[in-house]
C-alpha cells in the first residue's frame, strides 16, 4: 500500500469543494485500506518514559477490618448450623 498516495486521496476527500471528487477519492481511500486488510483495533492508552495512565490505584483493604468480618462470618455460619 502505497502511504503516500493514501494521505494525499484522504486529504482531497476530506478538502475538496467538489463533491464527486471527494466522494471518489474517499471510496479509493477506503478500497486502499480494505485491500490492504486494514483492521480497526480499540485504542489502549499507551505506556512508556513520560506518560501518565489516568488509572485509580487499587483499593487497599483495612486488615483488621477484613479480619473481623470474617471472623463474623463464621460466628453466624457456626451459629445457624443445626446441633
């Protein structure tokens, strides 16, 4: 696929006042990508030196607390099992 001839059909597409020949040169464009088997993948925010992920950290549990729910738990399991 030739990149160049792609960047110059998307730029008479997207910037041309006639509209036979924009809608020409966007049919080409995506014949170009199809032909080429151009696929369209999510878009991952992407990692490296310098760059920042808006991402929460994860949420720490209080121990004790976790400790005592369990230990909750099974005071109520234990509790409600018959004799």
């Amino acid at each position: 696929m030739d990149i160049d001839l792609l960047k110059k059909l998307t730029k008479l597409a997207n910037h041309n006042s006639n509209e036979n020949e924009a809608n020409s040169a966007a049919r080409r464009v995506c014949k170009m990508l199809e032909e080429a088997g151009f696929v369209v993948v999510p878009d991952y925010p992407k990692t490296g030196v310098g760059t920042t992920i808006n991402m929460k950290p994860p949420k720490r549990y209080d121990e004790k607390a976790y400790d005592d729910s369990i230990d909750k738990m099974w005071e109520d399991v234990l509790r409600h099992q018959k004799p």
